[in-house]
C-alpha cells in the first residue's frame, strides 16, 4: 500500500463521488521522514526498556500526561494521574508505571496522523506483566499525541477500565 492509498490521507471528490489526488498530502508514515513519529517510536521504545534518561529528552518542560477513565465509569482522569503535569511529574508516574510490571510490551502500533502534523493517534495492544503474582495486564490503549518541536507535549492514554480495575483490584461501577 502506498501512502496515497493509505486511509490516512485525504483525497478530494466531485459531487459524483469521484476521487481524484489529495489536495494537502498528510505527513508521511515513515518515521525517517517524520519527525514527531520517530519520537514517538522512541518513547515507546525507551518505555518498555524503562530507559528514563532518554524518555526526559522526548519530552517537553510543560509536558501534560492524561488517562481520562475511571473503574467506577465517569469520565474523571484517574486520580494519580490527575495533575501530573511536568517533566519530573510525568516521569515519576512514568517510573511508577514501569516498576509495576515485570514486562511490558506494547505490539500492534497503528499510528494515525491528523490533518496537523503535530497530532499523531496511536493505538497498540498491551501485553505487561506484573511482577507480583505474574498477572497479565492485557487491554486495548489508544493515545493521542500533541507534540511541540518533535518533544511530546501532551499526552492522552485511553484504555478500557474493565480490565485494568481486574489487575489492580479495583471495584468496578
């Protein structure tokens, strides 16, 4: 599939439905050509690694990071997450995070890129691991990427909270 094929990009039509070439192409899928994409292919891969010295250099003074679901089903960030707004914030609960788990792998990254190239969609599947008791943490997470100088400025993790309440014991509805 080419990048003009690909769904991501935009293509123009005719009152009849017809397609003809995109107006604005849409940045490119490659991260050697993009890139917001390859700092975030770093971010991911300094993540699973627990590489923090690198993580703090993808990521901007201000940053914001944001996991908008609750257990209990009302839209209220989470309230370790809420807040965390900062560098050193950002990277404690980064640090929090990847402590937990023996393993983490993120697999199936299918990145979506908005019309404004500092927008970037990714969705992945997690398999982690927590180190007490070996429980499988396995959800769906969809982030959204707000970048600033190809450094993430904003970051939104969405995930289903059905199963992350089951790893964590905590009470559902």
């Amino acid at each position: 599939m080419t990048e003009a094929d690909h769904p991501n990009t935009p293509a123009s039509s005719d009152n009849a439905g017809n397609s003809s070439t995109p107006k604005s192409p849409r940045p490119s899928l490659d991260p050697q050509q993009n890139p917001n994409l390859a700092a975030l292919q770093a971010y991911f891969d300094t993540y699973s690694s627990g590489n923090y010295e690198a993580i703090q250099g993808l990521l901007t003074d201000d940053v914001i990071h944001v996991t908008p679901f609750l257990a209990k089903g009302d839209l209220s960030p989470f309230l370790y997450v809420q807040g965390k707004q900062g560098k050193l914030a950002v990277l404690g609960h980064i640090k929090l995070n990847r402590d937990r788990y023996a393993q983490i792998k993120l697999v199936d990254q299918v990145s979506t890129l908005a019309q404004d190239p500092n927008i970037i969609f990714l969705e992945t599947v997690g398999h982690l691991i927590l180190k007490k008791g070996s429980v499988h943490d396995h959800n769906r997470y969809i982030y959204k990427f707000v970048l600033r100088g190809g450094l993430i400025q904003h970051s939104y993790e969405y995930a289903n909270p059905v199963p992350f309440a089951e790893v964590f014991y905590l009470p559902l509805g």
